[in-house]
C-alpha cells in the first residue's frame, strides 16, 4: 500500500497529538457514546501535556461521519495549532487511543487503510442496475450510474401464439440491450478507481447476461459474483454484507502474496527482519515495502533527527552530535522513515511472525 498520504502528517516539528476513536452509529446513543470517548481521549491527551489549542482543533472536528451507518472509526491528527489530518477509518479501532509523541503515530490509520481495495459494486436486474466504484478506503462512490433500460414488456408471458411468442423475443431483446449497457457502465466504474475487485449480485438471469458480455470484454479487476441485490432493503443489506466479505477475502488473498514473498525472500537476503536491521534499509531508502505487526509485544524506544528524519538509532550517540535528536516508540518512527523514504506497506497478518513484529522486502 502506497503510504504517501501519511506524508502531511510530517509537516511539523512540534509534538503531534494523535487520536483513534471508535465512531460507529449503529445504536441509538452513538452520539453520547462517542462525546464520552472523546472526552476520555482528550483528558488523556491533557496529562501528556497536550496544548489547550490542539485539543480546541480536535473538538472542532471529532465525531465521525453521521451519513454512513455501520461500523466506523476516525484517526485525527493535530500540531502547533492545526489540524494535519482526520481520516474516517472503514472499521472502528480494537479500542480508543490518545497519543501524544514528537511524531504522528498513524499505524492504526496505516492498517486500516492497509485492509481497503478500489472496488466496484454491481447490483444487477433485468430492467438495469446500480454501479458504484469506490477509491480505497471510501465511504462514498466516486462513479455512479444507475441504469433502468427501458422496461416496456420486460416481464416475459406465457408461451401461446405468434404475437406472443414476439412479445418473448421482445423481451429478451430488452433485458440483453439492458445488461450490454450496464458491463459498459462497470467497465468505466472500474478504469475511473483502478479497481482491484469487482463485486457483481442480482437476479441470475440478469447477472449470466452480464457473465457473458464480461467473457468478451472483462472490466478491470478480479470479477466476483455475491448474493444479495437491489430490489428491496433486505437485499441490499445482503449485498453489502458479502461484498464486505469478499474485499476481506481478496485482500486478505493480496496480504498472503506479499507475505509469500516475505517468506521467499528472507532465505536469500532479498527481505530483512527485526529492527536493527529495518531501520538500516530505510534510511538507506533500500526498503520498498514495510512490513509491521497490529499489535507490537515489543516497543523499544528508538531515537530520530529532525535534521535527518528518515535516520533511526537505538542509542542517541548514534545520530552524531544533533540537537535535535528526539525518541518514541519504535513503529511510529519507522512508519516516518517508510513514508520519507517512498517506502511502502503491509500489515504482517497472523500467523506471520518477524523478529519484533517487523520485516521489509528490499528494492536492491
């Protein structure tokens, strides 16, 4: 995963407050369960010695996105004053975090986006479809197309005489018209995101037309057949709960390739694990790809440079004699040092394991 949009999260020099928060607003009182978990937050952020500025930032935008029902989180980032960054995260936190550090510390943020595809969404029927693409990681469809074709005699009748055997091919002339618009709908949805995944549900009929104008021209991206539709709201609550399984699935299918290589790679230098030997390759810039474990069972404290951002140190005699040597925990710092360095980045997903909950594949 490219981690260039971290890159804002640098741009200060002053200690920067980071927050997690569990959004969600499936329930009745999610807004008073949400005001009581900033609260907790910002007291937190208070004892570490947070600015009362900082904090009036935060207020000024905690809470989430009250438009998208379900599951959700938020990762906020505040410094000298201003807002860096808030991100709306696809699945709430495992809990709430309250952070202030000399840096950003954006690897829930990194996970969670690390967990999205582009993806399109297809509900499908013989009178047309709905279409909706969507950049990783977003709530809200950057294409969308619904098609409703023309539905004049769209129902097929009984079978019986000449006229009506007219009306069928009348018919069925309609609902292929209708699905050879739509694989041409998906087909832009899918270029306009790049997407990885193309989740297709609806009536079979509709959905085997639209199989075979695939099998001539495919959009972009793996094509996936799921149930659920559009033809009601029971329907369209099973869409979107198998099309979250089935980006779960392929990503979770992607993580496996990278880790693959990981395993691959070790056994002849080509990956390196730990972080002594991590924090080497990234300020050296050699790493392409940064892997970090969820949950760290180990967090040493490293030591950086404002001068030198993208070098890591285990001891502060090791960046020289610099005033502006600073330490924090070990996965923010070299979360900093992939972003700086054009590295990018994998979760390590159980049962995977690395010296210190950290490896990275190298580019030379």
């Amino acid at each position: 995963m490219d981690l260039s949009f971290l890159q804002p999260l640098y741009d200060t020099d002053a200690p920067v407050a980071s927050v997690h928060l569990d959004t969600t607003r499936s329930s009745h009182d999610a807004d008073k369960r949400i005001e009581l978990g900033w609260r907790s937050a910002r007291g937190s952020l208070a004892e570490q010695g947070a600015d009362e500025e900082d904090l009036r930032v935060l207020d000024s935008v905690v809470g989430g996105v009250a438009e998208v029902p379900g599951p959700q989180g938020e990762a906020l980032f505040a410094s000298a004053g201003r807002l860096l960054g808030a991100f709306t995260l696809a699945e709430p936190p495992a809990a709430d975090s309250a952070r202030l550090l000399p840096v950003a510390d954006p690897l829930g943020l990194a996970i969670d986006r690390d967990h999205q595809l582009p993806h399109v969404v297809v509900a499908v029927d013989r009178a047309g479809a709905d279409v909706e693409a969507y950049p990783a990681a977003a709530h809200e469809p950057s294409f969308q197309r619904t098609f409703h074709g023309s539905t004049l005699h769209i129902t097929r009748v009984k079978a019986g005489a000449e006229a009506q055997a007219s009306f069928h091919r009348r018919s069925v002339n309609l609902w292929t018209d209708n699905t050879e618009q739509v694989a041409q709908d998906v087909r832009d949805a899918a270029a306009h995101v790049e997407a990885a995944v193309v989740l297709v549900a609806g009536d079979p009929k509709a959905v085997g037309l639209l199989r075979d104008h695939f099998a001539v021209r495919p959009p972009l991206g793996q094509l996936v057949y799921i149930g659920g539709g559009r033809t009601d709201a029971s329907a369209r609550e099973s869409l979107r709960a198998n099309a979250d399984a089935a980006i779960r699935e392929a990503m979770t299918v992607r993580h496996r390739s990278v880790l693959d290589a990981l395993d691959a790679n070790l056994a002849d230098g080509r990956a390196l694990q730990g972080i002594p030997a991590v924090k080497e390759v990234l300020a050296e810039g050699r790493a392409e790809v940064l892997l970090l474990a969820a949950h760290h069972t180990c967090a040493p404290v490293l030591y950086a440079s404002r001068r030198d951002p993208r070098a890591l140190g285990t001891d502060p005699a090791a960046l020289g004699e610099d005033p502006t040597v600073f330490s924090a925990p070990a996965a923010p710092l070299l979360l900093r040092s992939a972003v700086l360095g054009g590295a990018a980045f994998t979760e390590l997903l159980p049962p995977v394991n690395a010296t210190d909950g950290v490896a990275a594949l190298l580019r030379y």
